[in-house]
C-alpha cells in the first residue's frame, strides 16, 4: 500500500479495500501539527496506521518540517521509535 499527501486537505493518505486510513496535520509555520490519525475499523492491528505514520513523519522531515505529535497514536509511535523523537 502506498501513501499519499493530500496537501489540500492537510492529511497523509492510505487507500485500503475497507475504506482510507488518514494522519491528519495542521501546519503553523516550519512545523506540522499530527493531530488525528483514523485507520477503517475492518484494518485495525495490521500495521498500516504505522506505516501511514511512519511515511508522513519520513516525508515532513524531508521537506524540513518539524514535527509535533499531538494524536495519541503519533505519540505512542513516536515513543516506540525513538528514531522520530527529535
């Protein structure tokens, strides 16, 4: 499964057989605020919120935002991978 910005609407996309899966972001200046985080209940514990997780905060950092998790499961991600806690 692939991700896609939807830059538009403000959220990083995953389209499953079961519906789409989201990471929701505001931006305020160089940081983009993960507020929300949505994957279709039929989809839950096969790792695609992380994946979706995971290319977001790879593709902000990219583009040289920093990032602030204020969803509870970008902050659970973030606590388990270390690696995205700068």
């Amino acid at each position: 499964m692939s991700v896609t910005h939807n830059a538009p609407l403000g959220r990083y996309e995953i389209e499953t057989e079961h519906g789409l899966a989201v990471a929701v972001y505001t931006q305020q200046g160089d940081r983009l605020i993960f507020t929300h985080t949505e994957v279709p209940p039929a989809d839950e514990g096969k790792g695609i919120g992380s994946q979706l997780v995971r290319a977001a905060l790879d593709d902000a950092r990219q583009r040289g935002f920093k990032i602030v998790p204020a969803c509870s499961f970008v902050v659970d991600f973030v606590r388990r991978h270390p690696e995205y806690a700068a």
